[in-house]
C-alpha cells in the first residue's frame, strides 16, 4: 500500500462557502439546515439520499405488487370527498390494463380537489397496498401529464427529511451544491490506489453517481447500498470515524492519571474467594492492572458473555486504587444492577477492611448526606451507585478509576460527567473500565471502539450448565403453567417475563400484574411475588431478595429482571411474547437461568404470524447459547445502531456506511488508519474534518 503524500490538497474552498451562498437559501432556511448539522456547501455534498425512486418507466396497474414502490400513469374516473371520521380524498383512476387504482389523502387543500377532474391524466408514485376496495396507495407524489410526456431518464433521489424544508426545496438546494463540485485533482485527499485497487471510483465520480444516477447505473445495487460509488463512499466515512476516534483517544491519553500498581488487596481478595478465577478472567485482569500501573488513563472495554465473572475483575480492579489510598467507582444503569452489585461488593471487600458506599436516587435525606460525606472526604473507598454518582453535589475525594457497567444504556454525557468527577485539579484523570454483557460483534467493535481496547472474558466458569432452549406458541401456555408445578415441587425456582411492548410502562406492569393473577389461581400451591418497572424500589427489591433467598417459587416480572439477578437455584425460565424482543434481550433473560449445577430450560413463548425478522431470531436462540454468534446475528437482523443504542451512546450514525454491509473495509481501513497516523497525520485532520467536522463525538467517554 503506498505512503500517503504529505503535501494534500486542502478541502476544496467551494466546500467551505455558507450555504447562503447558493441562490434561494436566506438566513431562516439556513438556520433550519443548520439545525441537522448542514451549514457550508460540502456539507450538502455528503447529504446522502436515503433511497431512490425509480420514474424511468411506467407500470401497468394491472401489474402493481402491494409493497413494491412503482410508478404509473392513469385517467380519473371517480373523485369522492368525505369527512367519515377525518377529512379524506379518495381518486380512482385507471389506464390501459383495465385495472382501477385508489389514490388515498388525508391532508388535502381545495385546490388539489380541483385537479382531479374526471378525465385528466395523472403521474403518480408511491408503494400499492391493498386496501378495502383493492390496491391503493396513500399520498402519492403525482403530477398532471399529457398523454406523451416524457419519462424521467435516471432515478431520483429521496433525501431524509428535515423540518421545516420540503423535499423539492433539498434537492435542488444540493443540486446547485453539486453544481460547485470541484474537479478530482481539489477534491481527493486520499491517493489514488488506495480505493482504485478496489475498483471504486474517485470521490468526485461517487458523490455525483451517489446523488444524480444514470439511467445505465446499476440500479439494484444502488437501492441495497453495494454500489461501487457507494462504496468509495464509505471507505472515506469509514476512515474518517477510525481517525476521530484514535485522535480522541490520542487527546483523552495526553492527561495523565494515577499509575496504580500496589496489587496486596487485589491478591487479598483473589485468595479469599471461594473459587477460582477462569484463565480467562485471570487474563483479563492481567490486563487492566498492566493498563493501571501506567502514568496514562486506562480506555478499556471488558465484554464478557451472561455469567462469565465480569464483577469479581471489576472488583480486583477496583482494589488496585484501593490500595494506593485512592477512590474507585461502579455505575449501573438501574437500581436493580446496582443493588446487586452492591451486594456482591460488600461481600467481597468489607472482610479486606474496605468501605463500601451505596448512592442512588432513594438514598435522601441525612442518609445522603451522610454518604456524601464519606465520599468527599475519603472514607468511602468504593461508591457504587446509578446515574445518581454523577449529579453536581456529588464530589469525590480521589476518584482513580471509573468503572461503567453496561456502558451502552448510559448517555455519552453521562459518562463524562462521572469522568468529571476526577482529581482534574491534580492534572489528573480517572482510568476507564466499562464493561457489557452485549458481547460487540468483531466488526463493530473496530469500527466503534476504536478508542478503547478491548478485553474479552470467553469463558464460563466452571459448573455452569448450557440452557435449552424451547419455542412454543401461545396456545400451549396450559402445558407451562404445568411445568413449573412439577419443577417447583422438586425444589427449584422459574421465572415468567412479561414483554409485552407499549408506549407506556403502565400496560406493561398491568400485563404482569393480570399474568401474575392468573398464575396464582392456577398455581394455589406455589409461592409467588410479582416485580415491575412501576413498583416502588424498595417493594422491588424486598420481592427480589425473597426469590433470591427461595422464600418465593416463582417471580413474575417484566424485562427489569434482564440483567443483574443471580439466583442458582432457578432453572426454569418462560418468556412470554418473545417474539417481541430483540436477540440480544433474550439472551440476557435466557442467561437468568442455568447459573446453578441443575439442568435448565428457557421457554420463549411466541404470539402468531411471525414476521420473519422474529422467526429468524427465534430460530437462532434455539440453536446457540453462544453470545458472540448472537451478538453477530443481532447485527446482520437490526443493524449496528440498535445493538449499541446509537441515540444513546453518541456513535455518530453514518452517511452512507453500513457496519454489517461494509465489514469487509474495516482491515483496510484500519491499515490506512495506521499509515495516515504515522506519516500523515495532516492529511488525517482533513478527512476528520470532511465527514465528521463539528459534530463531536463521545464514544470515548
């Protein structure tokens, strides 16, 4: 692979023009593109259509498919306007196949009524769907035609909408950005046998393939993102996020942090623990203390599978700053995780004479302000806490290490703000440690932890059962409810989730509590206790503790139970509506259970039709309890943003990049990474500069 040229050309000066430089965009439109992070004219360049829409031909109506977007051509028969419920307008018009279709508004003005005069020949687009009377299509996009108008020669875009600016607007706003596009020679900052090996086009050639195809273009491959433009496309955006990352975590590097290498607690605990480290824990925490013992902050990601001992090397962790006279602390999600956790800490340290220091939201009062105290002075040597840790009244003596614990259902500023809480005064910071029982799918994981190093635990402890797995349909629920009668009444404990999904938390507490109801007339005999996101904490916990400590048979519960609850003795897990859920919640429900000797099954109680989408994801938990293969799986049926919670961690969503479409330019990205950061570091500011600019990005928090 070549050496980067040191001298690049700059970013085209025609990129860096406000947009108010193109005709028909004054200060208030400016202000609304602005808002979705478009306000110099490249900015418009990379404002990549989401789809296309095929007007190059007509189809007969005869021939529509429901689903399949087309565009057609036909004379209005009917018009008829009613406001049975709401307003609606309903056109029917027919062509040459002798068939009739139905346009359908809801939202009309009384000019658009005028047009559809009986008669008069139309052009419209949108996707068939069978209706009351047939196919229809809802809001179509149409005009009036003569009968020997034109067809369009190449396919027209479909941008993401922005508020406020009607899509006619965007495209002809980016189709006079295009207009400036500069030749390749002041475009192009990559070389060229970079992308030319791969048989991809110049920059310049892509954007322009990407936003006006030919009517000759590929068309199939434009539509499912594999085109070759396409892919110029996102090999640049690709190294572009590589290169923020590694100078994000170049910058967080530049700090200096406590070096923390007093190991006598960490190995206090280690002999003191009623068994014995999995090589792969040991390896783990090998790691991080190796990570700790230098005078730079720590960046690492533990990911370890449902069970694998993740808490015991936190812990360990933990004890390295602990020992140095120094402050360590666990944030978790809900109080639920934390609770839990906090249980398993004072276990563990308070024998070895650590303090143990819990703060959540119910902590109030001269309680709280108790804690707050041994916090800021000292005494509390270990806080475990929810998002509680990071409110402004929280202020730590010595915070030395930070540790997150399923790092992807926190906001990025979150994170940061328990970061924060370091002795910054000292011109130091906190080391990092998050940690998920998400296992992150090798592709991802370089494409957005490109900052952290990356720790895999890929070892149960021993003595941990593999669960099997059941897929049944509702109809058989009579048979489970029998199920758990004989499982009880051998001594052991089971679980029914409820998932039912909804906008609001109250129909799913009610789906649980009616559920519980209904199992507690069945089951007279069993033990019950029901748990819910709606609940009061303490109500919470008191029933989670007596399941725990086998006062309870059988917990009713909705998903609050997925991760964080460690009860050996259940062996028996039903998850009702599981087609609701995605792969990876039904396996951190599924790993509940089998974490004592007893062979245990899991349940996953579906409601029919299944959609594909939830056959194929029922289908895998059947077939593998392997995390990693799941977290794989996960990430070819959703897609990268709902395995991290894009919304929610900052990764930024790309333009045109695709981490399951695209993983096979992850190592070539990462060679030119390296390259580019050895011998061209400028060159790499730029590409930041092109497709990230200003909007920051925390994924190294």
């Amino acid at each position: 692979m070549p050496r980067p040229a040191r001298s690049t050309p700059a970013i085209a000066p025609a990129g860096n023009a406000p947009l108010t430089t193109l005709r028909g965009c004054g200060p208030a439109l400016a202000e609304k593109l602005a808002s979705r992070g478009l306000s110099m004219v490249q900015d418009l360049w990379l404002q990549l259509p989401r789809g296309y829409e095929d007007r190059t031909r007509i189809v007969p109506i005869r021939d529509l498919q429901p689903g399949t977007a087309a565009q057609v051509e036909g004379v209005v028969d009917a018009v008829e306007k009613g406001f049975r419920y709401r307003p609606m307008l309903k056109v029917a018009i027919s062509d040459d196949s002798r068939a009739t279709l139905l346009l359908r508004f809801f939202h009309f003005r009384a000019a658009q009524v005028a047009q559809f005069e009986p008669g008069a020949r139309f052009r419209c687009f949108g996707t068939p769907r069978l209706g009351p009377q047939g196919l229809e299509i809802v809001h179509p996009s149409y005009r009036p035609v003569e009968a020997d108008a034109v067809l369009g020669s190449a396919l027209d875009p479909v941008y993401p909408q922005i508020e406020g600016v009607a899509p006619a607007t965007l495209r002809r706003l980016i189709g006079l950005a295009l207009d400036r596009l500069p030749p390749d020679e002041a475009l192009e900052l990559l070389p060229t046998a970079w992308w030319s090996d791969l048989g991809l086009p110049s920059l310049r050639q892509a954007l322009l393939t990407v936003h006006r195809p030919a009517a000759d273009d590929d068309i199939a491959a434009l539509l499912c993102g594999r085109h070759p433009a396409q892919r110029r496309l996102a090999l640049e955006e690709l190294l572009a996020h590589h290169l923020s990352l590694r100078g994000q975590r170049r910058a967080h590097r530049a700090h200096a942090a406590p070096a923390l290498a007093d190991a006598k607690l960490a190995q206090g605990l280690r002999d003191a623990l009623p068994f014995r480290l999995t090589a792969a824990q040991s390896r783990v925490f090998g790691e991080i203390a190796a990570d700790l013992a230098q005078p730079v902050p720590m960046l690492r990601l533990v990911q370890g599978d449902v069970g694998s001992g993740k808490t015991v090397v936190a812990a360990m962790a933990a004890l390295l700053a602990v020992g140095q006279r120094q402050q360590a602390a666990l944030m978790a999600p809900t109080e639920l995780l934390a609770e839990q956790h906090l249980v398993n800490l004072r276990l563990w340290l308070e024998p070895l004479g650590v303090r143990v220091a819990w703060l959540a939201g119910k902590v109030t009062g001269k309680a709280r302000a108790a804690v707050l105290a041994d916090v800021a002075s000292g005494a509390a040597q270990m806080v475990v806490g929810t998002h509680a840790l990071m409110q402004e009244g929280v202020v730590f003596h010595d915070l030395a290490l930070a540790i997150v614990d399923e790092q992807h259902r926190f906001g990025v500023h979150q994170r940061l703000a328990l970061v924060d809480k370091g002795p910054r005064g000292r011109g130091t910071v906190p080391h990092q440690l998050v940690m998920t029982a998400t296992p992150i799918p090798r592709t991802l994981a370089m494409a957005a932890y490109a900052d952290l190093d990356v720790s895999t635990i890929d070892e149960l402890p021993p003595g941990r059962t593999p669960v099997t797995t059941v897929v049944l349909a509702s109809e058989r629920r009579p048979e489970l409810v029998e199920r758990i009668r004989r499982a009880c009444a051998e001594g052991r404990q089971a679980y029914w989730v409820c998932t039912l999904i909804d906008e609001s938390d109250e129909v799913v507490a009610s789906a649980a509590q009616t559920t519980f109801e209904q199992l507690a007339a069945q089951l007279p005999e069993l033990r019950l206790r029901l748990v819910h996101g709606r609940m009061r904490p303490a109500e919470k916990q008191a029933a989670m503790l007596a399941f725990k400590t086998g006062q309870v048979d059988l917990l009713v519960a909705t998903t609050v139970i997925e991760v964080g609850v460690d009860v050996p003795n259940a062996s028996l897990m039903i998850i009702e509506n599981a087609e609701r859920l995605g792969l990876s919640q039904l396996h951190q429900l599924r790993g509940r259970v089998g974490r004592g000797s007893a062979v245990s099954s899991c349940v996953l109680l579906y409601q029919s039709p299944l959609s594909q989408m939830a056959r194929e994801r029922l289908a895998t938990m059947r077939e593998t309890n392997d995390g990693f293969v799941i977290a794989e799986r996960d990430l070819e049926l959703r897609g990268p943003g709902e395995l991290l919670g894009t919304r929610q961690t900052g990764i930024a969503e790309f333009r045109v990049a695709d981490l399951t479409r695209d993983a096979d330019l992850m190592p070539r990205v990462h060679a030119l990474g390296e390259q580019i950061a050895e011998r061209a570091p400028e060159l790499g500011e730029r590409i930041v500069a092109r497709w990230v600019g200003n909007a920051v990005r925390y994924a190294s928090a």
